[in-house]
C-alpha cells in the first residue's frame, strides 16, 4: 500500500501521519507543491497511451511513479512560488503555468483509476466555500446562525441593527497584513457603531455577517470516515479568545475534552459530510446558554493534532492512521489503546536525532498560510 500526502514541510500532521504510516510497513510519499517548481522537477506524460506522473520528491530523495499510489491525503496544497531570480515581469506568468500544472497533475491522477481520497478534488473545491457549507448543513437539519453575506453597507448595517448591535463579522477568506516584525490576522470580530461607520471599509470587500451567540463553550468535531470524535474547548475561560479560539494560539490552557454529541447532532454532520462529498473534515459548533447546537462551519482540511498534545485520550493520531490504512469511506474506529501516540511521534524523533526540516532546502511558506485554522 502507497499513500501519497500533499504537504508542507513543517505540517506536523503529514509527518507524524508518515511517520506512523511507514512504521506500520507502508510507503509514503509527500509531494510539497509550494517547493515547485523551485527545488524539484516534476514530469508527466500522457497520449500515446500512456498517463502517468513522475514526482522528483525531496523528502526522500528520490523519484516515484504515482502508479502505484492507492491514497492521495490533499492535507496542504499550496499555490507554487515564482523565483525571486525571475524578472518581475515574468513572476505573474511562471507562477500561475506552475499552477496550473500542479492542478492538472492532481486532477489527472483522480482520473487516471479509482483510488482513496482524503478529500476528493471536486469535494475539496466545493467545501471549501463558507456560504456552500452553511447552505448543506441547514438542508440536513443543522443550526445555523442567520447570516448575511453582503458589501452593501446598508444592508450591513440594518442587519447589525436588527440583531441589537450584538454581531459578528468574520472573512470569508484567511487574510493577514504582513510587517517588519508583526503580523496580524483576521479573526471573528465583535461588530461596534464605530467599525460600520465607513461605507467605503465595507463595501471593498464582502464579508460574513452573524449574530453574536450567547456561547456556553464550543466543539471541535473532526470527522473521520463515519468517526466523529468531538472535543469540548472550554473557550469562555478568560482570555483573548471569547469570540475566537483561533486567537489563543492553541494555548493549552483553554483544554479540551472528549466529548459525547446528541446522537441527532453526529447524525446531521455526518449528513452534512455526505452531501459535500467529504470524508474527512474538522466541524466547529458553538453550545449556547440555552442548549442551541449551532453549526459555524466545516474546515475540509483542518488542524487536529493539537487536540491530542493537549488530551492524548483523544487518540486522534492512531484514528487518522487507521483511516488512512482502512480505505474504507465508512471507517469506523475501534476505541482500544493506540498503537500510536502524538507524544510519541515527538519521542521518537529525539531518539533518532531528527531535527525540523531544514528550511534551506525548502521555499518559505508565505506567511498568509500560517493563519490558524
């Protein structure tokens, strides 16, 4: 069995899924698409009744053949990064053929045979859309907060007003500005008089508009297969993060805990999962006051390994291992004590001296990707 992980080189759930992959006898190939076409080549040939790419794949030093991969795990794609050699003239150009070539050879290789996709092409580009993954979770039965979508700054505004001024406003898609020294990012945003204030501030941009919910605390659902394992975030703690948890840096101070959902709650995400073609993804729910389980969104490709640094009980490594061995849609993971740990993977790494990835051999991310998710 061979999976191939789209990545980056500072993933930790790509390498310490690999990890735990090859210890159990698989192969593993991870494709780092924003080192292309920089660091590696990449060849494919097709007509002539052959369709098979060649990877140049700088973890292992080596080439593969994807004909022998059965997995393809799209955990990270990122766009490539034109050559600061390039003349600036011809950065645009060189990055959007790379590009484009990138999403040829996936997509060529969701065409060449049927194989297990951890999320498939067009499930991936579907999910990825906010007001998409509203609109699926409100047909199956999900709260879901009212939301106003708009750059029309009256329609903003009476929508502020007829929730009492107690809103929320949330991009639609991750954003940061970028200095010296800093970067700041846009998180959810309690709304005020004074933010609405410039018609021109919002009608440059359309942004998510929702109440502002009375939250008891909030779930982070990762689904895996037919898996949901549910975390509790005791995100009402004091600190930077009463509207946002993203905003606490993952601080371990929040805590989490496994937490049981309504069987009518899983039944509607896993509903949900199924309309958007999606095997796998990280579901965020905020539990109000009052008991609402409301539905904010799905991050098709979220962060989930933190979970388990901070509660190893969740044993979300050793489930994404089986997942993945299991090539099974309706995977349904058997809760016994794990062959895999997080901590684990990072002991394993001491002992056998692995230090991180050497970034001289790989293109910097751009720092826009670091948002949290």
């Amino acid at each position: 069995m061979t999976t191939l992980i789209v990545s980056d080189p500072w993933d930790i759930h790509a390498r310490s899924v690999a990890w735990a992959l090859e210890n159990e006898g698989e192969r593993v190939h991870v494709w780092y698409t924003h080192d292309y076409p920089q660091k590696h080549g990449v060849s494919l040939r097709t007509g002539g009744g052959t369709g098979s790419i060649c990877l140049h794949c700088l973890r292992h030093g080596c080439d593969f053949d994807t004909a022998d991969v059965d997995t393809v795990w799209l955990r990270r794609w990122y766009q490539p990064e034109a050559s600061a050699q390039l003349h600036p003239a011809d950065v645009l150009f060189a990055q959007r053929e790379s590009t484009e070539f990138v999403r040829a050879a996936i997509n060529l290789l969701d065409a060449q045979r049927e194989r297990f996709w951890i999320n498939p092409v067009q499930a991936k580009s579907l999910a990825d859309r906010k007001a998409v993954q509203l609109h699926h979770a409100a047909a199956v039965g999900l709260d879901t907060p009212p939301t106003l979508i708009s750059n029309d700054p009256e329609a903003i505004r009476a929508f502020y007003r007829e929730h009492g001024g107690r809103a929320i406003y949330k991009p639609i898609t991750a954003a940061s500005w970028i200095s010296d020294d800093k970067v700041w990012g846009t998180f959810t945003t309690p709304l005020t008089d004074e933010l609405l204030r410039q018609d021109a501030a919002l009608s440059n941009a359309p942004g998510i508009y929702q109440p502002l919910l009375d939250k008891a605390y909030e779930l982070r659902v990762t689904v895996m297969g037919r898996t949901v394992i549910a975390a509790r975030l005791h995100s009402q703690r004091e600190g930077q993060y009463l509207t946002d948890w993203r905003a606490n840096d993952f601080d371990e101070h929040m805590g989490c805990e496994r937490y049981a959902l309504p069987e009518a709650v899983e039944a509607r995400c896993l509903q949900a999962m199924a309309r958007m073609g999606l095997v796998f993804g990280c579901i965020d729910i905020v539990v109000t006051r009052d008991g609402r389980y409301v539905f904010l969104e799905v991050n098709e490709m979220g962060q989930f390994m933190w979970l388990e640094a901070i509660n190893p009980g969740l044993q979300l490594l050793d489930c994404a291992v089986r997942f993945i061995r299991s090539r099974d849609t309706a995977f349904v993971y058997d809760w016994r004590e794990p062959a895999y740990r997080y901590r684990d993977y990072w002991e394993s790494r001491g002992e056998r001296g692995e230090a991180e990835p050497d970034a001289q051999r790989h293109v910097p991310l751009p720092q826009a990707y670091q948002m949290r998710e």
